[in-house]
C-alpha cells in the first residue's frame, strides 16, 4: 500500500469510528459523567490532530475545555452537528 492509499484508509477509518464515538460522548453526557467526557473529546482531539483536521481539533479543544470546567451543556455546541 502506497502512501496516499495508507492515508486514506487511515481517514476512512477514522469517519468511520466517528458516529460510535458520538454515540459514547451522548451516552456519557446524558450520565453528567465529567470524566468520560472530558476523555472522549480528548481522544477525539488527539485524533483529529494527528490527521491534520484542524477545525474538527479546535471544536474538541473546546469541547475538552467545557468539560473540564464542568459546563457539560455546553459540550455539544463546541462539537459539529
């Protein structure tokens, strides 16, 4: 597999995990469970960095911010729709 080939796959991946790691951060939302959250949109940033997805990092950034100071409602406004 050549590079571009590897990339690729390696993006399609990641959108495809994409619809499980919201399901878990709704889940753990609907919990109040500060911890998980902050966690999942830690992965969720450190993910998106490492594929150069610098606006979907950036809103993760904030999500991650939000949970940290325990402002839970506002984690889903900071993430895409």
């Amino acid at each position: 597999m050549d590079a571009p080939d590897l990339a690729a796959s390696i993006v399609a991946a990641f959108r495809a995990e994409l619809p499980e790691q919201f399901a878990a951060l709704d889940q753990a939302l609907a919990a109040a469970d500060r911890v998980l959250v902050e966690r999942l949109v830690h992965s969720l940033k450190s993910a998106a960095a490492n594929l150069g997805a610098e606006p979907l990092r950036a809103q993760a950034a904030a999500a991650e911010a939000a949970a940290r100071a325990d402002r839970l409602d506002t984690v889903h406004a900071a993430l895409p729709a």
